[in-house]
C-alpha cells in the first residue's frame, strides 16, 4: 500500500471517530466507529472485519 493510501485511511478513520463521537443516534455511532475500525486495519495491514461492503472489491 502506497504513503498515500495509508494517508487517506488514516484521515477517514479519524473523521469517522469525530462523527461517531458527534452522532446521537446509537446506530449511527456503531457505525461511524465499525468504518473507523475498518480503516485502522487497513492502515495496519489487516482485512477488515466488518466495513458493510466498503472495502469489496
């Protein structure tokens, strides 16, 4: 994975964890954080766990 792209996974984590953290509906904090989650594991080299599709190919 190129600098850039860990770059950019980096960033939407980080805005996910500020939406989750600004959401009021549960649901919407589940997910906010569920998306951070799966773009740490990829900055880490991981398949992600749970990205509700986002990562499929």
């Amino acid at each position: 994975m190129s600098h850039n792209e860990l770059e950019y996974y980096e960033r939407r984590a980080e805005a996910e964890i500020e939406l989750a953290q600004k959401a009021r509906h549960q649901a919407a904090v589940q997910a906010h954080y569920e998306l951070a989650s799966a773009y740490l594991d990829r900055v880490h080299g991981e398949t992600p766990r749970s990205s509700g599709g986002l990562f499929d190919a």
